[in-house]
C-alpha cells in the first residue's frame, strides 16, 4: 500500500470496552467517595449557615430559652427600672449559631451506600422538621421555618460528575 495508512487494532478495543463494562457495574467506590464529599459540604452548610440562601434567623424565643438553659435559669436582664439587657446576654445572644446550640445535628449527619445507591441523612428525630419546616411543639402551635442543611450545591455536581469520569476512564 502506498501513501498515508491507518491501522486500528480490534483487540485493543475490545479489551477497553470490556474494561468499561467491568467498572461500569461497580459504582460503589465513587459513591462512598461522593458521600465523604457530601458530608462535608453539608458541614459547610452549617458553617455559613445556609448556602445559597442563608436560613431563615432564631426567633427571640429561641434566644431566649437558649439563654435560660446556659445560664441555669437566670434573668439576662439588670435588676433595675430600665431593664437593659446585659453585655455578656447580648453576646451571648448575637453569637448563636443557627441549628447548632450543642451541634448534634451537624455531627448526626450520615452517608450509607446500600448497592447502587447513596444514601445521606440524620437518624435524629427533629432533623426532618429542620430540614422541611412544619408545625411543632405541644398543639403544634410553633411553626419552624424550613432550614435545609442536605442540600446538592452546583459545585457538588460538578465534583460528582468529575469523580465518574475518574472512575471510569482513569479506573480511579
């Protein structure tokens, strides 16, 4: 043959098909790996305290008996005819992280892969009203505002998606 020529190897491309199908069936490693990612952009969720929009802020009540319960019941405010509020309760009060007064929510938060699937929760019996909102509490006369902290960012996506294309044409 003269001039310019290819040649294509059937074999070679039948072993790289057959290589893709093989990890094509196992998803299990990026799932665990997209998980230990999920975790900890939902940990950042609660770092900023919403993403993309921030939560919805603790009513006063909340501040309140959150108070109380540190402080043993004592009043936040000088005994005296103006009641002002003092300098540690206003501190106090300005520095309270949304949805982690002791922080077990956040270390609540699971990953399980159960075959092809991922699953990613809180086992906690209040986490779905954080999550989703609702009425609580006796006579379910408080409404919670919904505050989802389980939440895919645009960023996640793109790493989930990154992390399949290493699995399968890397084999990572």
């Amino acid at each position: 043959m003269a001039g310019v020529g290819a040649r294509i190897n059937a074999d070679e491309l039948k072993q790289e098909i057959a290589r893709l199908r093989h990890v094509g069936r196992n998803f299990r490693p990026v799932l665990r790996d997209f998980g230990e990612h999920m975790i900890t952009s939902i940990a950042r969720n609660f770092e900023e305290q919403g993403r993309p929009e921030s939560w919805k802020p603790l009513a006063p009540a909340t501040k309140i008996a959150r108070w109380r319960r540190r402080n043993r019941g004592k009043s936040m405010y000088t005994k005296g005819a103006r009641q002002r509020t003092t300098v540690r309760a206003y501190r106090f009060m300005t520095g309270m992280k949304i949805l982690q007064d002791t922080a077990q929510l956040k270390r609540s938060i699971h990953r399980r892969v159960v075959g092809n699937v991922l699953e990613i929760g809180s086992g906690l019996v209040y986490a779905r009203i954080q999550q989703k909102g609702g009425q609580a509490g006796r006579g379910r006369r408080i409404r919670i505002p919904a505050r989802p902290y389980i939440l895919f960012q645009d960023e996640d996506e793109r790493e989930f998606l990154d992390m399949v294309e290493d699995h399968i044409f890397r084999g990572r």
